[in-house]
C-alpha cells in the first residue's frame, strides 16, 4: 500500500479549524516521546518490571516503542475514519472502502479493533494465543479501562468479515511500527513463555497512555498541513526534539547508597550539631541496605520518636538499591499530608544532588489551596531544561504543570498525598494503569496505619499484594500497630511478591514465620518480607519515655464543663477532643458561656469550617502550641479527631472522648510532646481526662450515639475493657513505649477476656461489628481490582478494570469509608445579588456574579469558602432524605460566570442571608465564623 494513500487516514482532529493529524503522523509521534521517555524519564525500577517480563531491557525497550507507536492502529478502521465525515470522504477518495457495519460500528472501539489486529498479526509470527493476549491487552486498554473478553470477542467476530483493505492496512501498519521500533520476527519467539506478567502489562499500559497524552497534545505537536503525498516521517526529528524541549520532564532521581547511616541523617534532616539518630531510625536504615530484595517493612514505634525520619532515610536506601526514582508518602488526612509536605521539601532539597531537578505533587482534593504547593508551580515552557535540553547548575524542585492533573499527579518524581491516593491502585477505575506506572517506579511511604481502621484492609491489603507483585518497597509506619493487622499486612505483601515471582502454590499457602511474629510484643519493632519468611528487628528504646494518668470523668456537658474550668484556672494548654463536630461546637458554646475569656484564648478547631477559615485556625494554632510556638499563659482547644492525625502540636492537659485504645494513645501523643516546655504545677505531669462514657460499678458502659457511630460499640467496649483489665490497684496510667503493645493487643486480641456481667451486651455488639465489617468486605471485593495471579498463569488484564463511572464512585466511597457528604460554596447574598463572604482575607464583599465573568484571583478566594454537610443530616421533617433535592436546589441556582472558571466550575453555590443562613425544607443551614457550619434539623410532625 503505497504511503500517499495511508496519509489520508486521520488519527486527530480539530473541530475548532477543521485541522487534522495524520495516523501515520501521531502514532509516530506517539513512537518518538516513548523512545525519549523511555530513556531520560522512566525510573529504573518501572523499566526492570518490564524487563525481568521478556527477559532484557533492550527488548523490554523495543516493546514499549511498539505498543506505543502502534496504540492507535485501530484508527485504521471504517468504523472510525468515518466519525467525521469530511475526512471519511478524503480517505475514500483515495480507494478506502467506506464502513459497513451498521449498528455494529459501536462495537469497533479503535482501542480494541487494534488489540484484535494485533493478535492476528502475533498469531501470524507463531506466538501462542493465550500468549498473545498478555500483549494485546496493553493496546486495548490505552483508554483507561481493559475491555472485557466478551467484548473483545464481539470485536475479532466483527473484525473477521472486514473489507480486505482495512485489514491489510492494519496488517501493513504493524510491520511498520515493528521495523519502527527494531523489533524482527524471531524476537517473537524468543520471548520467555507465559506472555508478559500482569505487572508489566500494567506498567506498559500506562507508559501508553502517558506518551499517547503527550502525542495528542497540539501545543507540543500543532497539526502539520499534510497534501496526501507527504511523507510523514519527513522533519519529524526536529518536530519531537523541539515538543520535548518544551514538555521540560526531569529525568528520574538517582539515589545514592549512604557512605554511613548517621553521616546519612545528620546532612538530611534538622539534627541538632553532634546529635545521632536514635536506635529505632539508625536501625531502620541499616536493615534496608541488607535487604537483597525489595521488601515491606514496618517500622512499630511511639510517637514522637522520629518515625518519619527514619522512613525517608530508609526510602533513600531503597531508592539506591531497587532503582526507584522518587517516593510516595500517604497519610490519613489533608491536613496530615500538608504538613508532610513541607517536610518532605525539606528532606528533598537536601537529597538531591547538585545540577538534579525534581517534580513534586500534593495529592488531595484541596491541594491547590496549598499556598506552598501553588508556590512551586510553573506554566508550560518553564525556563528550566530537563529531556532534550542542559539541566540547571543548582538543585531544583517544582510542581510542573503537566503533572498537577488529577491522574497524572501520582506520577510525579515526589508525591505526598492522603492515603487513598494509595489505596485508589486496588480500585478497579478509568486509567488505574497510571497509578500503578507511578508507584512502580516509587518508594512508597504509609504514614500512621492503625489497627482501627478495618474498613480500609481490603484496599490496603490488595494493593499491598500489587505492590509486592509490581517489586514495590513499601515503609509502613505505626505506633500502634495490632498483631493480626501486621500479619494480614506482611501476609499481602508476600503473596504478591511470591506469585509474581512463580513460587508455587502450595508453598505460598503457608504461615512460614508469621506466627512468630503474630507472638512479637517488642515495642519498638520493625518486620520486614519479600518472599518466605519475615525478618524482625528489636532496636533499643532510646530512653524516651512518658506515663500518662488517665481519669474518667462521665459525659455530663455540664461536668465536663466545670472540669475543664477548674483544670485551667492556674492557666496551662489544655486540648478537649470530640469525637463528633456537633459534640466540639456543644463543649466550645458551653465553654465560652461559663469562663467568659478574651477571644482567642478558648478555640474551636474541626472538619466543618470553610476551608480558608480551617487552614487559618490551624496555622493559629501551630503558632501557639506547635514545636516553635510562642506558648500562651492559658489556653483552652476544643477540637475533633483533626488533631490527633494533623498537627505538630503540644498540650499540658487533655480532656478526651473514648476513642479505640490506639486512637487514645495517638491523642496521648499530643501531651508534653515538646521538650524545655514550662508548665503549670497541676500539669506537671501528663494527664488524659476521659469523657464519652458513662459507667457504673458492674454495669455495662454508655457510649454517646456520636462515638458508636464512628467507631462502633465494639471497639469502644473492648477498650474500655482493655483499660480496666490495666489498672493497678485502682489507678490507670498507660506508660509509652512499655505498655502500648499489650494494651493494642488486649483490645483487638481474637479471644478477649469479656469482663462478667457484659457478655450479652459484648455478644451484640461483636455480632454487629462483624456484620459491619462483612458487609463492608463485599462492597469492597465488588470494586477491587482482582488479586494478582501466578507468573505461570499467562493471564491477560482484559476485563481487569471494567468498570462504569457509577461503579466507581461508588467504589471511591468505598475507598474512602464515607457516606455521602455534600460540598459547597458559600457566598452571600444582598439585594439579590451574590458577594463573597465577608470576613475573606482577600477580595472580601464582591460580586461573584457579574455577566462579564469572575477573575481567576477573585474566584481562588471564593473557591477557599467551601463547607462540606454531612448526608444523614439531610433529611426533611417527616424523614424523608433530602440530599439529591438539595442538590437540585443548588444547581438551579449556578452562577453561569463560573463555568469559565477553573476553580469553580462544577461547584455548588449555597447563598446565605443577612444571618447566615440558607432554608431548605425547613431545614436551616447556618455558616458562623466561631462554631463553622451548623445544621438545624425540623421538628417532626
């Protein structure tokens, strides 16, 4: 088929000019950025899982130019040529046959008519067909999702009853992208059996659809003006050269080995002079250079003593062994993973060499109101050179533009984020494969994994098992870590390890090594597994010790209240945590109405302010009390579980609802946590008031509904149990790090001892938790991504990720453990017309509503007054839920400026009244600058 002829087939087009792109052209576009990406962007240890697949890098190499060059042979179809029409006529001018597929045409996704085309043209050089499909799936699922085999089926039926021409033009098309990438038809055969793994097939697939992306970006390769008698590899040298110069990738961070461990953390991180890294951290580090493989390892120790540390010099070591070129640091919460962040620049800026760049992303929902990440970004074209261009002389870190998209972030060199960042790569959704390319080539870092949270071990386990297949080191830190959860987590990432790598079956399916391990009570404790049996290290307590007296002290509001008012009288920073928003505000207006302090000494801090006033408290906050905080003579913080899992902060009394008993020895972990503080006499010494439960001499506990709803009856009994088994001779205290182990142990043992009286109680509230969990457990095995499968297995991933995009939302709630929730705007309404909310920082009082559009700083500082509203608080007088209602209710109220925005765009707009409130069914939403978001629900008829 001569090449005028084949130019007239389109691969892009432009409905804005009517300009269009050449298949020919974009797949060898496509094929150029793979070579250059492959060789100046993709880290070592993303290119070994391709690798250690068919047996080199340099056919490993070839490969990848393949599939990418050849991603879009499908396009080479009736079925797509004729989607526009005026081009569908210029390829059949040119002797083409026009589509005949009717309704079938539906059926012929180019994505799949090019997997099946591919198949015949493997089945032609004599590779095995279940071979065959291990590769093919990589082409067909370059759109986000691997079609499944049903409808790869319909597809090839289809496919077979094509016109000759289309099917020699697919033919001739993948000789082409062969001899493009160097591949020849022995190279087929010498393939190791079994196919390509499902890691490399994952790995391949996104490494398509990054360079597919590139390629199909018009500002990096515009649509040349092409005569149908063009050839279209003519200049194309200079066309990628200059593309790539001004796309700007850094190329993957080279760690390098430490010389010495404690040389290691004195250059990286804020080490006083002559100070060594404690026994936990210099011990962390040591074992991760003598791992021969990469490893899970779990580093168990209190908090306070420099966990974070000890994973990012660990990371560092990894990097330099394993080939990984950067690290992902998960969390609980955006508050955690914003205050991560800094620190994580800090030890960046240190670990990397000289003339080296580094691309970093903040991963969650509200990243882009983090002023120190919006500080790093920088548009296209950026003066900095990476990939086709000189690097710079010193260091440098940024957010590049092409990585701040909400898949593409994971990408990025450096990425910190929530921890469902992570556990998104165990959730079958559109363009997982991107996530699963990212963490390849990563040291991945889980920060505060605790035994409470069940509803996650699904995700966390299965992903746990990928990156255990995909040859991953993960860090995952604790300080209260129960036996069985750290066997499950082990148990996962061995099973990966060891199916990716062929071990057979029966010898996976023994508990080698983790009984012992489930039998380990050393605190501090770090447990390592690649494949076989798990290593533990028992590193020396470093000296660092705390007793904390706890006191029960019921939950009458009014008590509480005098409590904490005669615990403050001689001043002091005493922190009251509430396991629910409505339960803070209560406590705060109760607090304020009986001390009647100066404002600012008495402090509400939770998930249901707007967003600009939450991120202000919290930096108040870190200004009073935080490791450098300029301490108050009195102050008194009402908060939610924010500031157990956020922030850096330290207090002489803590007045606590129950939580599970590893949640409280987290909260514990904010008393006297700074050293050199002075304190008030009556604080000297560290004490937990404990609240949210009501007990008699012989009578089973009370729990308010808030708590059980969080955290269920269970837990909250078994704590309650697990305290009162501690005490001695009436006291309680909880000593870290002596007492931590035996206590998370007692509370989540598999056969507690039931105190007497409880057992009818107990029994319920088991049934109910194991209920809750199962229930939980299915939903999750609906939306995850199956489990890998043995290397032996020659499994393809078609079908791996079909999912809808209902399905996946529903699946990202699953994720994430929420119930519906609901976010918006808030803005002001006067007269009719729509302001901002008064009390903004910037841009406070103007109209947000004016024909002529929002301008882009204007609408940054409205999109910071988002409020989110619980679900279940949605329900009208009579019951009856409300939430999609409402929603309707707000949509009919957009604000048609805001579509042209990139911060609002989407957004719901709740306007409020001269009072701050917003009606609904009765219902009244009330915004107060001292309380944040309230809900006033109906009385019911």
């Amino acid at each position: 088929m001569e090449r005028g002829r084949r130019n007239t087939l389109w691969a892009k087009y432009s409905r804005r000019d009517d300009g269009w792109m050449a298949l020919e052209q974009h797949l060898t576009d496509a094929g150029d950025v793979a070579r250059a990406l492959w060789d100046e962007w993709l880290p070592q240890s993303a290119k070994s899982v391709i690798a250690e697949s068919v047996g080199s890098e340099t056919v490993a190499k070839k490969l990848a130019v393949f599939v990418v060059a050849g991603h879009d042979v499908g396009k080479a179809s009736g079925a797509f040529q004729s989607l526009v029409p005026l081009l569908a006529d210029r390829a059949y001018r040119a002797g083409w046959p026009e589509a005949a597929y009717g309704a079938e045409a539906r059926a012929l996704k180019h994505a799949t008519v090019g997997a099946v085309s591919l198949f015949d043209w493997l089945d032609d050089k004599g590779v095995m067909p279940s071979e065959i499909l291990t590769y093919v799936s990589v082409v067909a699922g370059h759109h986000g999702v691997f079609p499944s085999e049903e409808v790869f089926d319909r597809c090839a039926f289809l496919l077979r009853q094509d016109k000759a021409e289309w099917i020699e033009g697919r033919r001739r098309l993948w000789d082409d992208v062969a001899a493009f990438a160097g591949l020849e038809d022995p190279d087929w055969l010498d393939l190791p059996e079994g196919g390509l793994s499902e890691s490399a097939q994952l790995v391949l697939t996104g490494f398509i659809v990054v360079c597919d992306w590139i390629a199909s970006n018009e500002k990096l390769f515009p649509y040349p003006d092409m005569g149908a008698d063009e050839l279209v590899h003519e200049g194309c040298e200079a066309r990628w050269n200059r593309a790539l110069d001004e796309l700007d990738f850094p190329r993957p961070w080279v760690a390098e080995a430490p010389a010495d461990v404690s040389t290691l953390f004195g250059s990286r991180f804020d080490f006083p002079p002559g100070a060594t890294p404690r026994p936990m951290q210099s011990d962390a580090a040591k074992h991760a250079e003598e791992l021969s493989e990469p490893s899970l390892m779990l580093v168990e120790a209190p908090t306070g003593e420099g966990k974070t540390e000890a994973a990012l010099a660990a990371a560092e070591v990894f990097a330099a062994k394993f080939g990984a070129g950067g690290v992902m640091v998960a969390l609980p919460t955006q508050a955690t993973s914003d205050a991560m962040f800094s620190r994580v620049l800090s030890w960046l800026s240190l670990a990397m060499g000289d003339g080296s760049r580094a691309v970093t992303a903040l991963c969650h929902g509200k990243s882009a109101f983090n002023d120190e990440y919006r500080g790093l970004m920088r548009g296209a074209g950026a003066a900095v050179r990476g990939i086709g261009g000189e690097q710079s002389a010193a260091g440098d870190i940024e957010a590049h533009w092409w990585f701040r998209g909400r898949r593409q972030s994971v990408l990025a060199n450096f990425t910190v984020g929530t921890i469902d960042q992570f556990l998104f790569a165990a959730l079958k959704s559109r363009f997982v494969m991107l996530r699963h390319l990212g963490l390849a080539g990563k040291v991945v870092v889980l920060d505060e994994i605790h035994s409470a949270d069940e509803y996650m071990s699904v995700y966390l386990d299965r992903a746990l098992e990928w990156m255990g297949a995909h040859g991953v080191p993960v860090i995952a830190l604790s300080a209260t870590l129960s036996p069985a959860r750290r066997c499950a987590l082990l148990a996962a990432y061995r099973n990966g390890r060891e199916l990716a790598s062929g071990v057979p079956f029966e010898h996976r399916m023994r508990d080698t090594g983790l009984d012992d391990t489930r039998e380990d009570e050393s605190f501090p404790l770090i447990t390592s597994i690649s494949r076989g049996t798990p290593q533990s290290v028992h590193p020396e307590r470093s000296g660092r010790s705390s007793t904390v007296e706890l006191e029960f002290i019921g939950d009458d509001l009014r008590d509480r209240v005098n409590r904490v008012a005669e615990e403050a009288a001689a001043g002091g920073c005493v922190v009251v945590v509430c396991n629910t928003v409505g339960r803070a505000q209560a406590m705060y207006d109760a607090l304020r109405a009986e001390l009647g302090w100066q404002p600012g000494e008495i402090r509400l801090l939770h998930s249901r302010f707007m967003e600009v006033d939450r991120r202000q408290r919290e930096k108040e906050l870190q200004e009073l009390v935080g490791k450098r905080g300029r301490r108050p003579n009195r102050l008194i913080v009402v908060a939610t579980q924010v500031i157990e899992q956020s922030l850096d902060v330290d207090f002489d009394l803590m007045v606590t609802d129950l939580a599970p008993v590893d949640l409280l020895i987290q909260r514990m972990g904010r008393l006297h946590r700074h050293e050199g503080r002075t304190r008030p006499a009556t604080m000297a010494t560290p004490r937990m008031l404990v609240a949210g439960v009501t007990t008699a001499t012989g009578e089973v506990p009370e729990f308010p509904r808030g708590s059980e709803a969080v955290y269920g009856r269970a837990l909250l009994l078994r704590t309650v149990a697990a305290l009162d088994a501690h005490r001695e001779g009436g006291a309680l205290s909880v000593n870290s790090p002596g007492d931590v182990a035996q206590l998370v142990r007692a509370t989540y043992a598999d056969d507690p001892v039931v105190p007497k009286g409880w057992e009818e109680d107990w029994a319920a509230a088991e049934s109910r938790r194991e209920e809750q969990l199962a229930e939980k457990r299915k939903a999750a095995d609906m939306y995850a991504v199956d489990r890998p499968h043995p290397r032996s297995g020659e499994a393809s991933l078609l079908g791996w990720n079909d999912v809808n995009t209902g399905e996946e939302v529903h699946g990202v709630a699953q994720v994430r453990d929420i119930d519906d929730s609901l976010e918006v705007v808030l803005v002001r309404e006067d007269a009719g017309r729509l302001l901002s909310m008064p009390h903004l920082p910037r841009r406070a009082n103007e109209y947000v509503d004016l024909a002529s559009g929002i301008d882009d700083d204007l609408a940054l500082q409205v999109a910071r007054c988002t409020a989110s509203i619980a679900g279940w608080q949605l329900r009208d007088r009579n019951g009856r839920d409300v939430f999609d209602d409402l929603i309707s209710e707000l949509e009919r109220r957009h604000i048609p400026c805001w579509e042209a925005s990139r911060w609002l765009k989407g957004q719901l707009v709740m306007p409020l009244d001269e009072r701050g409130e917003f009606t609904f069914r009765g219902i009244v939403f009330r915004y107060d600058d001292e309380l944040g978001m309230t809900v006033e629900k109906p009385v019911a008829e």
